[in-house]
C-alpha cells in the first residue's frame, strides 16, 4: 500500500516546462559513438573549429531547441508551488 500522496499535476507540468529544452536537446544528439566518431572526422580533416560536422551538428540543436531566457524564473516557480504545497499540508 502506497501512503505517498499524489503528485500535483500543476508542478509536474511545470517542472517538464523548464525541462522541455534540455530533454528535446538529449532526445535529438546522436549516440555518443557517433559523435565521436564526427569528431574524429573533424580532427583527420582539419576541422575541429566551427567549420566541422560535428560543431555544425550540435549548434543545430541547441539553435532548434534554446535554453529558456526564462529558465531562472521557472525554477523560482516550482519552488513556490512546492513551498505552498508543504505549507498547505495533506
């Protein structure tokens, strides 16, 4: 028997809001053998700078996918909804 009480839909839809970003962004990098294997390229040719496959690559993504400008500010948030949560009690 569980005694734990029920999450609060309103903070978990807030904390994946926060997250969204950073999952997006985990959820669409290449396996790391594949990167690795990008930046062994990149060396062999000359091109560990801006101009090779695997820097192009990754700029991509975090150009697709932006950290929120937010992201302290929603942080602040889910501490509040937290705090009230244990203030109100069960």
């Amino acid at each position: 028997m569980n005694n734990l009480p029920e999450p609060n839909p309103d903070i978990i839809l807030k904390i994946e809001e926060a997250n969204k970003w950073k999952n997006d962004r985990l959820n669409t990098y290449e396996l790391w053998n594949n990167q690795l294997d990008k930046l062994w390229h990149d060396i062999d040719n000359g091109t560990l700078d801006k101009n090779g496959e695997w820097y192009k690559a990754i700029k991509q993504i975090k150009e697709d996918n932006p950290k929120p400008d937010n992201l302290e500010e929603l942080h602040g948030e889910i501490e509040e909804m937290i705090t009230a949560e244990r203030e109100a009690g069960p």
